[in-house]
C-alpha cells in the first residue's frame, strides 16, 4: 500500500526535488549564498518532507486498504471512515451504489420467488387434470392405446416435476428430513412409477437383496433415483437394468447399471452441466438437461456423491456413495 501511495503522489515528490535541486543550483551560481547553510536546509527539508509523506500515506492507506479488502457484499460498514474530502466522495458514491444494487437485488429476488411461486402454484394445478387423465388412461379397453397414452402421461407428468425440484432446490436446505429410510421399498416405488414406459421397451430390473436402510431425506432421495432410473430406461430397450448395493471404505453404495448405449467419452466430463445433452443427436431427443444436473445438485446437499462409470455400446452405472454415519452430522445441522 506504501508503494501504491507514492506512486500515487509522484508528482509531488518530484516537485519536491526538483524545488531542492533549484534552490542548491541557486545557492551554487551565487558566491553571497552559503553552499553548506543551503546543505543543511534541504537536508532538513527533505527529512521533514519524508515524515510527512509517510504520516499521509499512513493515514491515507487504512480508508484504501479497507476498500481492497472490501468483500464487495453490498455491506459498507466495514469500509474504514473518510478522513479527507475526496475519501468522503469516494466512500459517499460506494455507499449511494451499495443502495443501489442492494435495492435491485431485493426487486430482483422478490420477481424470482413470485415467478417461482406462480409455477409452483401451476405445477399443482396442472397435476389435477393429469390425476384425471390417469383415471380415464386406466378405464380403456384398448391396451396398445392404453400403454402409448401411459407412456405420454409418464413424459408429462416427470417433466412437470423436474420443473418442480428444479425452483425447489435452490431452498433445498429448508426442505431436509433425515430419517431412517427403506431403501428397497424406495427402490420399487419408483420402478412402479415408470412401470408402462419400461413395458413398452420391454425393459426389466434385476435388484440385489443387499440394500439395507440409509438415513437420509426419503423425498429427495426419491427424486434422485427417480432421474437415474428414467435416464437408464431412456437410454436402453430390451435389456434389464441392474440395482445392486455395497459397503466399501464404511460406506453404502448403490449402483444403477443399465446396458444401453452407454455416454461418448467426450460428453462424460459434462453429462451433471445444467442443460447439456448428449452430442449424439439420436440420443437426445426429447432430453432437457436437467434430470441429472437436478440429481447431482441434490445430491451434493444431501452429501451424497454422485458418480458414473460409462462405456459406448455397453452401457452406463451411475453410483450413489452415501455419507459414513458422522458424515450425516454436517446435514442435519441444516
């Protein structure tokens, strides 16, 4: 900061010298003047000068070195106090723009949680009619129509509720039950869910009997599984699809394997980014990029990693690896 201040004042303290340097010249061109008495005064000058540059740079370095280390968090107070006129314009115009963006932030998140409300309060509404045209699904005869509406209804119905968990999760923290959860049962309740999309790509689950209770949050874990089982069906047709669970280094993990096309190498990096789809145009139709950014975003605070192993032709596994059981402190603390 004592550098930044003199380079700073380096006009001045070329002004100085060349003052000093005039006055000695002066002192040197006329034989009346003493040349040690002009000496001694520019000595003592030039040593009064330097306290009183490094006083001001002292001084001035406390309100500039609170502003470096300023956090830029739209909370001033800890910007040190003004102590020459144009500190105070400084500070006044980082004060008036801190207001500023503090005012459009607080418009800026009110517009966002309407929005968000507005679709929450939509998505149930929305899932009114879909309860109704499951009722009517399940009264017709005709089973092919009945397993192709089935298959639509199923499309619509997880697609809503991706947009659902997407405006939910960034509150996810508030939204968190730890409890002791089967999850088997966990696991059948969403196979039952996409049940008529995997009849009608003749898909089957093949599931271990080593999946034990985990203590974790049921409904998003729910939602976690559901994004790999509808990722695994999507991407496979006529083969099962493997469930299997361990415990490795004390800790559970739960594996979906699928047999389908499997994730191009270069897409693997990239597959959890919001948005992304596989560079493969025939295996992204119909794809939006969430169901997996979604999964690891949930995962993550429910500190659960989310891992896949991939290989072209012969299909993906997508692990769970769930936290030791202190590890589940630092989560419920939430």
């Amino acid at each position: 900061m004592i550098r930044m201040f003199l380079a700073e004042r380096k006009s001045w303290v070329i002004f100085f010298a060349a003052c000093q340097l005039l006055l000695l010249f002066i002192a040197w061109l006329d034989p009346q003047i003493a040349l040690s008495s002009v000496l001694y005064i520019v000595f003592l000058e030039t040593i009064a000068f330097l306290l009183f540059l490094f006083f001001r740079a002292w001084k001035e370095a406390k309100f500039y070195q609170s502003l470096l280390e300023w956090g830029g968090d739209l909370d001033t107070r800890d910007i040190a106090r003004p102590g020459t006129p144009f500190e105070q314009i400084v500070h006044q115009a980082v004060q008036a723009q801190a207001e500023h963006l503090r005012a459009e932030t607080d418009r800026n998140a009110s517009t966002v949680q309407e929005e968000q409300d507005e679709l929450t309060a939509w998505v149930h509404e929305v899932k009114t009619p879909m309860t109704a045209m499951q009722l009517i699904i399940d009264r017709l005869q005709d089973e092919e129509a009945k397993v192709s509406l089935n298959y639509e209804w199923l499309r619509i119905h997880h697609l809503l509720d991706k947009q659902l968990h997407e405006k939910r999760i960034g509150n996810m923290e508030n939204d968190v039950y730890m409890e002791n959860v089967d999850l088997k049962r966990l696991i059948y309740q969403e196979i039952k869910a996409i049940q008529p999309w995997c009849i009608q790509k003749g898909i089957g689950f093949d599931i271990s009997p080593g999946v034990p209770e985990i203590v974790t949050d049921a409904k998003w874990l729910s939602f976690i599984l559901r994004q790999l089982l509808v990722n695994a069906v999507q991407y496979s047709c006529g083969t099962d699809i493997s469930i299997s669970g361990k415990m490795a280094d004390g800790r559970f993990h739960l594996s979906v394997a699928d047999r389908g096309c499997g994730i191009d190498p270069k897409d693997l990096p990239r597959i959890f980014e919001k948005g992304f789809t596989s560079s493969d145009r025939s295996q992204n139709r119909g794809a939006t990029g969430l169901g997996l950014y979604l999964a690891k975003r949930a995962a993550e605070k429910l500190n659960i990693v989310l891992a896949v192993q991939s290989v072209p032709g012969a299909g993906s596994t997508f692990t769970l690896i769930f936290p030791e059981r202190n590890g589940l402190q630092q989560i419920t603390g939430m």
